[in-house]
C-alpha cells in the first residue's frame, strides 16, 4: 500500500468513527449553523462590525472544533493502542498522525466555510481579500494542529484533554478577544505574540481588505506557532500510553 492510500485508509476510518458517534456527528453540524445564525444578530453590536464577528468565530471553530478535538483524538487513539498497532505496520510516522487528523481539518474547514458563508450574508458585507482569508484559515489551523500534538504529549487520557487544553484555548480566545475588540486598523507586536490575536488580525484584516503586505506581520506570527508548536510535537509525541 502506497503512502497516499494509506494516509487515505486511516483517515476514512477515523470519519466513519467520528459519523458514528451520533453526538459528536449532530454537534459537527449543528454547531457551525448555530453560530453561523446568532452572527446575524451579533454584528451591530459587536464594535468591530462583520470583521471582528469572522475573526472570532474563526477562532471558536479552530479552537474548540479543531485544536481540543484534535488533541483528544490523538489521546485516545494513544491510550487504545491504536496508534501502537498503526506504527507497527509500514506508513511513516507523518502519515500516521496526517491520516487521524485529516477529517478533523476538513469538518473544521467546513464549519468555517458555513459559518462565514451565513456571517456574509446576514451581515451584507462580503470578504474584501478572499485569497488572504483563505491562507489564514489554513495558517491558523496548521498553527492549531502542531499545538494540539504538542498538547497531547502531556495528555494522559482522552478525558483530561479537557484539563490540558483549557491554557492555550484561553490564550487563544484572549488574545481574539483583544485583538477584535480594538480592530484591525490597531495592530499590536504584542497582540501578534498570542495566537489568537495573530489569527484575529489576519482574519478580520481580510474580511476588512487587508493588504498582503499589511497581513505579513500577522502571517509570520501564525507561521511562527506552527513551527513551535509542531516542532515541539514531534519531539514529545507519545505513541504509547503514559503511566
């Protein structure tokens, strides 16, 4: 079996266990269209307009639907011995992880897409950079992904994932926050340096067309937790349970 199928296989199972799971599968669509809805009712109270209300529920979908699933997905996969019997086979550790977390990425990436879809159409305000919107979703999910390895190696357990990721969701809903409720004409180093102001800006920036030379700071800063984040992953990754 080549790399490619065998990235495929796993991450087909991996969706057929996740659509199994009724309430994770009903939470996966209900949730975007729920949030995606009460964006219409948000947005004229929200001092940053549609721009500030994207880059938030960015930052709500990639965090909790994402970064927490992702980390308790690879913990649980960990403690069932399942990715003990997947290494023992012949795909590359980065196919392994690639396959488990693909359907993750793309149900978040739906998500978004619902959601900012909903977002654009309550609010009659369409994204000025679409092409730059698009890069910082996948910037900024690259970004959730390494972290959420990160996290997971000092993960005992699916269950206290939800102990595990409580931090970097606070700094990353903070700094959103932070980031949002100034506005993307007042970018800060210092709101760059938390993940999620670095996502707000480039988020909102782009629904606000944002240029690519402005957005770079804020890219480079995405760039920068990816790397971190999945360098310090691969390093601490565990593929067998923790005792």
């Amino acid at each position: 079996m080549s790399t490619a199928a065998g990235v495929l296989a796993i991450a087909y199972a991996e969706l057929r266990m996740l659509v199994r799971n009724k309430a994770v599968a009903a939470i996966a669509i209900l949730m975007p269209l729920g949030i995606g809805l009460y964006s219409g009712f948000s947005v004229e109270r929200n001092a940053g307009g549609a721009s500030a209300v994207a880059g938030l529920q960015v930052l709500a979908m990639l965090g909790i639907g994402l970064y927490a699933t992702a980390t308790t997905t690879l913990a649980a996969r960990r403690q069932e011995l399942f990715l003990k019997r997947l290494r023992s086979g012949t795909l590359p550790d980065t196919a392994i992880v690639l396959g488990l977390l693909l359907p993750l990425v793309l149900v978040a990436v739906l998500q978004i897409a619902i959601i900012l879809g909903v977002l654009a159409t309550a609010s009659g305000i369409t994204p000025g950079n679409i092409a730059l919107l698009a890069v910082g979703v996948v910037a900024a999910a690259l970004m959730c992904i390494g972290v959420a390895m990160a996290t997971s190696a000092v993960t005992v357990s699916a269950e206290q994932a939800q102990v595990t990721c409580v931090p970097f969701l606070i700094a990353l809903l903070a700094g959103g926050i932070w980031t949002g409720s100034t506005g993307p004409d007042e970018p800060s180093w210092i709101k760059r340096l938390t993940p999620g102001g670095a996502i707000s800006e480039v988020i909102s920036g782009a629904w606000a067309q944002m240029t690519w030379a402005d957005a770079l700071p804020g890219l480079l800063a995405l760039a920068g937790w990816a790397a971190v984040g999945t360098a310090v992953g691969l390093r601490f990754f565990r593929w067998e349970p923790r005792h």
